[in-house]
C-alpha cells in the first residue's frame, strides 16, 4: 500500500454481527489500493488484533438504555466526550469518509464525520434499522442496506439508500464455491446447530430431545455438530452417546463457515451476519429468531430467508422437542425439499457484497485513480 494511499475509516461496535462485515470491506477496500483504520469501543479493541485495518483507535462511548436521568445524563456526557475524541481523531487523520456498521459505538465517529463535513456511508446488516443506525440515518451521507426496500417507508432515507447486501467474510466466499450435496435417503444426514452467546443454552435444552423424539431410521442418519456452553457439553453429550448418535460438541467453532458448507441442514438463531453467510453459502436452515430483542430485528432477517424459500421459522415460544423433532423428520424424509431450500438460500444471498459497498464507499468518498493491488 503506498504511502499516499487515501484513507476511509471504518466504524464497528463490539459484536461479531458489525465486525465481519466491517472486516470483509476493508478486504475489498484494501484490493482497490485504499488504506483503512478501525474506529471502536474497548470492548472490541480487545479481540480485533486480526482486523485487517491499518491502526486501531479506541473511541469512549456508551449504550443508551433504560431512562434513569442520571444513567441518561453519564451515558450523554460519554457520548459527547467520544465524538470530541472522535472529531480530533478525523482532523488528525483526515480521511476520505467514514463508513459506519452500527451499534452505539459508531455514534461519535459518524457524528463528528458529520460535523466536519466529511462522507459518511452507514451499513444496516439487518431487515430492520437498528437504533443506532436510526439516529444517525438522517445525517449520513449515503444507507447502505443487507435488504432491500427496508426504508421504503421512509422516503427522505429511502432516497439516499443502495442495497449492498450484507459483505462476508472471506472464509464464507470460499465455503460458498462448494455446492449443496443433496442427502441420500437411509444415508448420512449431517445437522449443524449453532446459537452464539444468547442462543446455545436454548440450543442444548431442545436439539437433543428432539433427536430423540425423531423415529429410530431418521435418528440413526444424523450426524451432530453443535455449538454448547462449557456447562452444557456433558449433559449433551451423553444424551447423543445413549441415543447412538455421533456428535461433536465444543463452545466455539472457528471455521463455522466450513462447517456451515458440510451441512445437509443448519439449526440457528438469526443474526444478520447468520443469515447472510447461510445465503451466501446456499444451505437449508431452521431459524430460531431471538425473541426479546427490541427492535426484533432477527425475526425480521428470518422472514426474508424464509421468504425466499431457503428457510423455516421456528418462533422461540414454539421451539419444542417436539415441533422440531416434527421438523426434522419432514425434512430428512424430503431430501429434495432440502436441496430447493438450498437452492432459494443462494438465489438470496450476494457473495459480492463486499466489492459493491466498497465501489460504493469509494464513490461517495470522490476517491479517484483507483486500480487494483496498488503498489506499495
């Protein structure tokens, strides 16, 4: 990368849902001969030692919740000293844009990007805008969306929106190379289950009794990979060893996208970087929206999939061993319905997400005299 190199800034928060799509542009932006910084919390800086940016800097912020004036007051007092930091931060660095991916981290790096007057491009990973996103929608510079059409309610947003789709990682476009092997029936039938941080416990307490309940010919098909809290891998897995069935447990599998490439059919919550990689890779899922978040956003990213064709939805209150287990038994009995449904998942997902919103983040920017693999 040369020295002169134009510069934009990526903001992400600390969950895996704003990172990877962060990460996955400043691959794209990278490619094009463009130099990248990480803005974040302390949260993330603690774990983004592998973000392919050029420097990372820690900004102060805080989430606003609840309405307790004084919890209220020191989060606004936060906020405001992160966007001061923030506006230093942009004067020192002078950017050509600031692209922003969510959570209340990126507050005060878009904000004082707005302030100074510098292109600022905001990326909504879900079906429905988030909170943060809301507040700094209006002042931001372009939306770039995962879904389409999700201000078309809006139409002072909706006029400033491009849909991208969601950028995955680069683990996820090499695992969606492979095509869906359809199951045969009386053969193997390899079921991934996964949940993240909020999702695992539910995941161990149902999955297992399901199998269970599923008849002993389907039962002896399955083939398990599931993600487990440490508390929970025993008590699993002697539920699998007295079934008969092979598993294999662990509390965080880091090559999911390879795993997610193995499977005949995917049980899951419904994260925005969840779906977009089981649409980008092309397998059949059941998706288990998370039910108390607030802005319902998982609900709303599985309908699209479901939509589509390349999913069901199970809602948290009617995940029971025994709907599932009906679920599962459907499905291994129909293995083209699977191969359909992974079809429909692919049909929905864009593995080139991330080069279009870096050939739109580079517009926006007015970045020119762009070329591949510039010399360093």
């Amino acid at each position: 990368m040369s020295a002169d190199a134009p510069l934009v800034l990526l903001a992400a928060g600390g969950t895996g849902g704003h990172l990877f799509p962060a990460e996955a542009l400043a691959k794209a932006l990278e490619q094009q001969g463009v130099a990248v910084d990480l803005a974040t919390d302390r949260r993330a800086a603690a774990y983004a030692g592998q973000f392919p940016a050029r420097k990372v800097h820690v900004l102060p912020s805080d989430t606003l919740r609840g309405r307790n004036p004084l919890r209220l007051a020191l989060t606004l007092i936060v906020l405001g000293y992160g966007i001061l930091r923030a506006m230093f931060l942009l004067l020192w660095l002078r950017p050509a844009a600031v692209v922003g991916f969510g959570g209340y981290p990126t507050l005060p790096p878009v904000l004082a990007a707005w302030l100074l007057r510098i292109p600022r491009i905001v990326h909504e990973q879900n079906a429905v805008m988030g909170r943060a996103n809301r507040l700094l929608a209006a002042r931001a510079s372009t939306i770039a969306t995962g879904y389409p059409g999700i201000l078309a309610r809006k139409p002072e947003l909706a006029i400033k929106a491009v849909h991208t789709g969601n950028p995955v990682r680069a683990a996820v476009r090499v695992a969606a190379a492979r095509a869906y092997e359809q199951p045969e029936e009386a053969k193997p039938l390899r079921l991934l289950v996964f949940g993240g941080s909020q999702g695992a416990r539910i995941m161990s307490e149902i999955v297992p009794g399901a199998i269970e309940r599923c008849a002993a010919p389907i039962r002896s098909r399955l083939r398990v990979v599931q993600q487990c809290r440490q508390e929970d891998i025993g008590e699993v897995k002697a539920i699998y060893a007295r079934l008969g069935v092979p598993a294999e447990l662990a509390v965080f599998f880091n090559d999911l996208p390879n795993r997610i490439a193995d499977s005949h059919l995917v049980i899951a919550r419904s994260g925005a970087s969840t779906v977009a990689e089981l649409a980008a890779i092309g397998r059949p899922a059941i998706l288990v929206p998370l039910p108390h978040a607030l802005d319902q956003d998982q609900l709303a990213n599985a309908t699209v999939l479901v939509t589509a064709g390349g999913a069901h939805l199970i809602r948290q209150d009617e995940f029971t061993a025994e709907r599932l287990a009906q679920e599962l038994s459907q499905l291994a009995a129909k293995p083209a319905i699977l191969a359909g449904m992974a079809a429909a998942a692919r049909r929905a997902g864009r593995a080139d997400a991330a080069e279009q919103l870096a050939d739109l983040v580079i517009r926006v920017a007015g970045i020119k005299q762009m070329g591949q693999n510039s010399p360093a």
